[in-house]
C-alpha cells in the first residue's frame, strides 16, 4: 500500500510547478565555496519506494542543477545528497446549499455536503558534509499538481528545479 501511495504521489504531483510550496534551511556557518563535488546517497536512493523511472529523472535533475551551480559529481565528493519522498491524501468537505423547495412550512434550503480528496506529495533533499556527516541544506517540496501540457521529465524538472532554487552556487 506504501509503495502504491508512493507511485501515486508522483503520478498526481510531479506535475506542474506553480503550486509546488518550497521550505528551505541550512547551516548558517557553511562556507559553500570550500565544497565543490556531490554524490547521492546510493543506500537512501534504493529505499525509495518510486518507479525507477521517477527517481531517475528526480536524480537527473538534481545533478544537473548542481552542475549549473559548478559542483561536479563525483565517486569521493564533498557533499552528500540524500532524497526522499512521501505522500498524504487531504479530505476536504465541501458545502453545497441547494435550491430553495416549498414545503409544508414554507421555503427550505437543502444543505448537501461532498467529501473530496487529493493526494499532497513530498519530496525532501538533504545536503551533507562528507566527511564530517553535518547537515548542511535541507529543502522540502510539497504540492498537489496537475497539467496535460507538460511531459512528465519537465514536470520533474520543474518540482525539482523550484526545490533546488535558494541552494547556494558553488561561486559564493
């Protein structure tokens, strides 16, 4: 049940930018300029439970932002990147006040109430010292989107890129 609430979340989420809610913080004392390499962690990106293709193209992405913010992979890295993914379903009820009908007392208005639901995903990139183990930047990403427009890769892309945006450029 995890894993297929886990595949929905990306199938329902990973699709649009503009409703994508970004938290970020990071260790204030960091000197980003002092790190210039990353590698994820292979051990947390085989626990997700995601298609393999999401996470294919959540790590693409991540790897080529870092790369545009001049960190360069690397098989002994500096920073390690760690991801993560979670999802939850919202129910909300919604009120409806139907069309006034004439009863044996006069005008009645009938109040109807519809559940509704969506599924809000997560999605959690932490960013660690290498050699000390620190955590340096955490970022978390949440939203409920959709969009017929858009091929899944620039949806993932767009998730990601909004998630990544405050990380700080290697040149800081």
């Amino acid at each position: 049940m995890k894993s297929f609430l886990s595949l929905l979340f990306f199938s329902l989420t990973i699709v649009s930018c503009s409703s994508v809610k970004v938290i970020t913080d990071f260790d204030s004392s960091a000197n980003f300029s002092n790190y210039t390499s990353f590698a994820f962690s292979n051990s947390q990106i085989k626990k997700l439970e995601i298609s393999d293709l999401d996470k294919k193209r959540i790590l693409s992405s991540i790897e080529n932002l870092m790369q545009n913010k001049g960190y360069v992979s690397s098989s002994n890295p500096d920073l390690i990147i760690n991801i993560d993914t979670k999802s939850r379903e919202d129910v909300y009820i919604n009120r409806y006040n139907d069309f006034p009908y004439y009863g044996w007392y006069g005008p009645t208005i009938s109040t109807t109430y519809k559940p509704s639901s969506r599924i809000v995903g997560l999605l959690y990139i932490d960013v660690i010292d290498a050699k000390t183990g620190s955590l340096l930047w955490q970022g978390n990403g949440s939203g409920s989107l959709s969009s017929n427009k858009l091929s899944r890769d620039e949806l993932i892309n767009n998730f990601v890129t909004k998630l990544l945006e405050s990380y700080p450029s290697k040149n800081l």
